[in-house]
C-alpha cells in the first residue's frame, strides 16, 4: 500500500545567467593637480640637500607669485638615495641625490601651463604628471553605475529572448565591479621656450561596472 502525501516531488532545476554592465559619465573637471620636482646631486649630502631647498624656494615663491595659496602646495615625497656608477663590474660611488617633490592644487585649469612653465623657469627640473579632478565625483558616478545595471539588464534580456527562455527579471546578486577615473599622464622636457605648455582638460570619463546575476 503506498501513501500519496510521502511521494518526493522533484525541485525544479534553477539555471542562471550571469551578465556584466557598463556605464560611462562625461563630466568636465574641476581642478588639475600636478607633480613638479627638484633633483640635486651631490658629493656632500648636506650640499645636495641646500641646494635642493634654495631652488624648491625659489619655485614654490614663483607659484605664489602666480596667486596659487600656499595652502594648495604640498610636500608629497623628500628623498635622499645615493647614486653610483657602474665602471667594469665595480661599483663606483657617484654621490647623492636629492628628490623633493610638491603637488600643486590649481583651481583654474587654464593656467596648469603657467604653473608648469613658471616652476621649471625657476628650476624645477621634473614634471611627472598631472591629474584633472573633479570635486564630486560620487554624484556622477552613481549616475554611471545606474547605466551600468540598466546595460545588465538589458543584455541580460536580449540573451533569454534569444534563447526563448523565460527570465526572472529580479537580479540574485549583484556585485559592484569598479570605478574608474583614470589620471592623464604628461611628461615636461625642460627648454627656454618662450610659448606656454599647452594643457588641453577635454571632458573626463567617469566609468562604473557591476556583475549581475540572473536566474532562469
């Protein structure tokens, strides 16, 4: 004799879906950042070293001169390595160098060449980059992660109409993949120039990702 209520149904086989959305925001920056340094060598540490602060002086005077506050110029790295020279397979000692870098906040992005060409006219002899920022960041990047899902949920969709599938639009899981804003890189190279350093900011590409999960 069998009893019908202890029969084992069995569970319905749950597939899923996995999709990755992109989104991408425009915005124009707000202010640029950049990096200028002042590298002495030296046999005598102390030299090197005086030397290096007459001139990162004489710079940083130069970028207030330009109406830059004090308070928007940084001491970022102040390094003192020794250099040698390597003369058939031996290591010779050449003396020391001296690194001593600032960044340089400039609110007005159409003077980022001034400030450059200012500080290496004064002796700044390495600009190594120069970052466009914008001030709220957050506020464009929530509009980039919403095209982000959205992006998802549209592939996710077109991927079951094409396989005649039925899709539960309601995501499992979703996971925030990354943020992305990248710097702009320059390189200076020292001249007497008279012309200013062209700076061209254009827009920024403010980028979010999220990896969602569907199930079917």
């Amino acid at each position: 004799m069998y009893h019908p209520q202890n029969w084992i149904q069995p569970s319905s086989v749950s597939r899923e879906i996995i999709v990755t959305g992109n989104g991408a925001i425009d915005a124009q920056p707000d202010y640029a950042q950049v990096l200028i340094e002042v590298r002495t060598e030296g046999k005598d540490v102390s030299q090197a070293q005086q030397e290096n602060a007459i001139i990162m002086n004489r710079v940083i005077g130069s970028l207030v001169a330009l109406n830059i506050p004090r308070e928007a110029i940084q001491t970022t790295v102040y390094t003192i390595s020794p250099n040698y020279d390597y003369i058939e397979g031996r290591q010779v000692f050449r003396g020391f160098e001296v690194q001593n870098a600032i960044t340089v906040q400039i609110a007005d992005i159409s003077r980022a060449g001034t400030v450059i060409d200012t500080a290496i006219q004064n002796g700044a002899n390495h600009v190594s980059s120069i970052q466009f920022k914008i001030e709220d960041s957050d506020a464009y990047y929530q509009r980039a992660l919403q095209m982000a899902l959205i992006n998802a949920i549209e592939k996710a969709k077109t991927m079951a109409e094409t396989m005649r599938i039925a899709l539960d639009p309601i995501p499992i899981e979703m996971i925030e993949e990354s943020q992305h804003n990248a710097p702009i890189p320059y390189s200076a190279q020292l001249s007497n120039r008279e012309m200013m350093t062209p700076i061209a900011q254009g827009t920024m590409a403010i980028q979010a990702s999220v990896r969602v999960t569907f199930r079917y």
